[in-house]
C-alpha cells in the first residue's frame, strides 16, 4: 500500500497491456501519487472528485510521515531504471 514506484510500474504493464488507462484515484495517498506521476508521464486521463465536506477530525491525530523522492539528481524517478514487474 506504500509503494508508490510499485503502483507506478504496474500501471505501466496494465496500459501496455490494453487500450490505455483513464485513472480514479480513490485510495491510499501514496496510490493517488503514483496515479498522478503516471498520468503526467503517459499522459493518461485522471479524475479526481473534491468532496464537499470533510469529516471534522480527518486530520486528527499523527502517524509516521512518508515521502516519495520525486526527481534525484535531475531524473524523474520513474524514469530510471529499475525491475520490471509482470
């Protein structure tokens, strides 16, 4: 569920694999990520709906903080090389 390079990678089989993808990004934060990155590289569609309310104590509470390197030393990283997933 954290892995967004995963997710990122395996949207690319699943395109290649079909007629393309038109993503919704309804999950985790890190899928949404992944979903956006994939997007803007293949240039896929992408909906995202904005709620119009919120549930008071969505942001309550804290949890350990995550991050997602998006561009290192000038490469976008889901542009450098790395395992294939099938």
């Amino acid at each position: 569920m954290w892995d967004t390079e995963y997710v990122f990678n395996r949207l690319q089989v699943w395109e290649d694999n079909s007629e393309g993808l038109t993503l919704a990004p309804f999950g985790p934060k890190p899928h949404t990520l992944a979903m956006a990155l994939f997007a803007i590289h293949r240039d896929a569609g992408m909906y995202y709906t904005q709620p119009k309310s919120y549930n008071p104590n969505y942001s309550s509470g804290f949890g350990r903080t995550w991050a997602y390197v998006v561009k290192w030393d000038g490469v976008c990283c889901y542009e450098r090389p790395c395992a294939t997933f099938y």
